[in-house]
C-alpha cells in the first residue's frame, strides 16, 4: 500500500498510525531520495522527473520487498505505472485536504528538508488516480484515527472488489 499525495499531507503521520493499528511496517519513501535530490528541494528547487526515476525504482523495489505501507507522493500517473511495475498491484491511498491546511502542516512541522515553498509545484504536478486505478481518496482534515479508520474501510473494499 503507497500513502500518497502532496508534502504535508501527513504521510508519515498517518503512516505510523495505520502501522500501529494494522500491524504492517511502514517505510517513509522520503528516506530513500539520493543527498543530490534531498539537497535540490531544502534549496526550494523542484525535483524534475529525471531526478525522481531512480527515487521511484528505489520505492518499488522496497513494496516488492515485503508487504508495507510505503509514504510516497506518486505525484503523476506514470510514476504510479512505475510503481506498479516495480511492485505489481498497489493500493493507493490519496491524502487529500485543502491547500491552506497542508500549508499550515508544513510551516508547524520542524526538521524536514522539503519547504513550503514547494507546495505549489507539487500541486501543479499532482495527477489525481483515476477510475482505472485501485485507489482511493481520503480527506486528511480530521482527526489522524479517523483518518486510520477511512482507510481501513478502503481497504476493505478494495479486497472485496478483488
């Protein structure tokens, strides 16, 4: 499963919880960006897709190495197609809110290299799953366990929909 969806979504928060609740580990994708790419976004320049093609071979191979909740903003369709044929079929859960509200996340949070600066690129970028996609869009402006709960009921129906 990708938690996906812009910088200061709450990825990782949400990522921890929904690890705790259903007992799979989770693995911020953020960790697995090269100094070079880590570097580029702290200076507020965006990343281009040549930057993120080995980032997100990275990512698929770590959801192929065992099953995971994986934080990854799998901004664009075809980085999602990368994902899947790295990883197979994955659930994408879409962290979706307002962009005021992850503006205001990403100035309270400390010690994170991506700026608020960037928000407005990703957002550009940003291409919401399709009908064709086994995905699923939950609204992050509510408590994180109600947050947890929508995705365990996407979860469930896209089991049963299998």
């Amino acid at each position: 499963m990708v938690l996906m969806g812009v910088s200061g979504c709450g990825k990782t928060t949400v990522g921890n919880a929904l690890a705790a609740a259903i007992g799979l580990p989770y693995l911020d994708g953020d960790i697995l960006h090269s100094d070079a790419a880590v570097a580029k976004m702290a200076k507020g320049i965006p990343l281009t897709d040549e930057d993120r093609w080995p980032w997100l071979r990275r990512v698929g191979a770590a959801l192929a190495e065992q099953p995971r909740i994986l934080g990854c903003s799998a901004l664009k369709r075809a980085y999602r197609d990368l994902l899947r044929q790295e990883a197979g079929e994955i659930l994408f859960i879409h962290l979706t809110g307002a962009p005021g509200v992850i503006a205001e996340r990403m100035r309270r949070r400390s010690g994170h290299f991506m700026p608020e600066v960037l928000l407005q690129s990703q957002l550009a970028d940003l291409q919401p799953p399709g009908p064709d996609e086994m995905a699923a869009p939950v609204d992050i402006d509510q408590p994180v366990e109600g947050i947890v709960r929508d995705i365990q009921l996407a979860m469930a129906r896209a089991e049963a929909s299998r």
